[in-house]
C-alpha cells in the first residue's frame, strides 16, 4: 500500500530525512514514535505532496513518485495520490464559515463535483461515524478540539481513502479530549483502513499498531511489532527514548 525506497529530504543542505525504506502493508496501522525533530511529520508531508523530495522514490496505492522524475511528472503523480490518501493535522484547518457538514463534503463538491444532494447523506453519515451525527449545523467556533478534529477526520474520509496519514492528530487538544479522537482512529483500525499515524500517544501505539518505527535523527532506528518494541527494544538510542517517555 505504501513502498518507500531510499528517500531523503533536504532543508537549506541540511539532511532531514536520510535514505528511508518503509513498507505500510494494506490494512496495517504503522505508528512512527521518535523525538521531536527526528523527521517523522516531514515524512508524512513528503507522502502527500506537500514537501518535494530531495532523493529516493516511494508509491501510494500504485502510484509512484520519483525524486529523479520531471516536476510535471511528479505534480500529476501527487495529483493522483491525493485522491486516495487523506491526511489529518495537529491542527484542524476548518472552515470557520462552513458548518460542520459543510466542511466534510467540500471536497465532495469541489473536487468530486458531486451534487449536493448526493453530497449531503454521506457527510451525514461521516458524521455519525466520527460521534457528531447531531453537530452539522454548529460551526467551528462553536464546536471544542476534540469534536473539530474529529470533523477533520470526517473530512479526510469523505473521499475514500484507501491509506489515512495521521500527523499527531491529538497533540493540539486538551489531555480530556484526546480520548475521543483516538476513539475515532481505533474504530477506523477496527474497520481495516490502512492507516500511517505520527503520535506520542503510547497506550495507542501499543494496543493498536501492527508495527512500531522509530525514527532518530532523519533516519529509521528501530522497527517493531509493538510487544517487541517496548518490551525487548534492540537499539541504544530506542532504550534511550523510552526510558525518557517512561519519566513523564
């Protein structure tokens, strides 16, 4: 579902990804654990466009994007992939003039041009899925930062994705409602979606995941089922890093 070969990426010459292979398998949920800097969100964003690659080459779904390729070629590779991957920040990124469903089915109408009226009962029914079956009249203002981010959610789903990206979905809420995401994301588990998720929830990491990887310094240290992991950890910087968790 997702082959990453060789990647790197740059900044101002300075290496932030170096040469990374990863496998994300259909189905599977692949936590990435590391320190902060460590280069696990420019990853993510390297997935989906939103940062061009310096090196290497990875697929999504069977859609393949190579560093060596032409600029055109690789837009129109991004293009594509879009469609099938949908990506949720630290931040919500709402509309704050669009209600809650009228943020879910946006990009069923703009991209998709789907009419509303077909566009409607599938926001509504996202919506339900996420817990928010009775929120698509409020706006984000009136709405708290579990519930936007769980809009968000809907939002991402609403085109179908065959893999979701998760960039530490849960870091800007407040600690009582970051429960009600990871909720979310457990029942999306549950349902099969393949998902590549950033976060520094642990208790998530190690009941849901499939595979652990850690990263350090922009490149893979460690990778793991999440028993292994956190149990029998190979590497001295892994040891490190989880003894620094284990203090807070």
């Amino acid at each position: 579902m997702i082959t990453v070969s060789g990647l790197s990426k740059e900044f101002n010459h300075t290496e932030v990804l170096k040469n990374i292979d990863l496998q994300v398998n259909a189905s599977e949920i692949v936590v990435l654990l590391g320190p902060s800097g460590s280069g696990k969100s420019t990853l993510l964003r390297c997935l989906n466009g939103l940062e061009e690659l310096s090196g290497g080459k990875f697929e999504v779904n069977g859609i393949g994007v190579d560093a060596a390729a032409t600029r055109r070629a690789r837009t129109a590779a991004y293009r594509e992939i879009r469609k099938h991957t949908g990506m949720v920040f630290q931040q919500f990124n709402l509309y704050p003039h669009k209600t809650a469903l009228g943020n879910v089915i946006e990009s069923l109408l703009t991209v998709k041009k789907m009419p509303r009226e077909q566009a409607v009962p599938i926001g509504r029914e996202l919506l339900k899925r996420v817990g928010l079956a009775d929120k698509e009249d409020a706006y984000p203002s009136r709405l708290s930062g579990g519930q936007q981010q769980r809009v968000a959610i809907a939002r991402a789903l609403a085109m179908d994705p065959a893999v979701m990206l998760f960039d530490e979905p849960t870091s800007a809420l407040d600690p009582e409602l970051v429960g009600e995401v990871l909720a979310v994301m457990r029942g999306l588990a549950k349902d099969g979606m393949t998902m590549l998720v950033v976060t520094h929830e642990m208790k998530f990491a190690r009941e849901v995941a499939d595979k652990i990887v850690f990263m350090a310094d922009g490149v893979i240290v460690e990778e793991a089922a999440p028993d292994v992991f956190f149990q029998q950890p190979q590497h001295e910087r892994t040891k490190k890093f989880l003894r620094q968790i284990e203090q807070k």
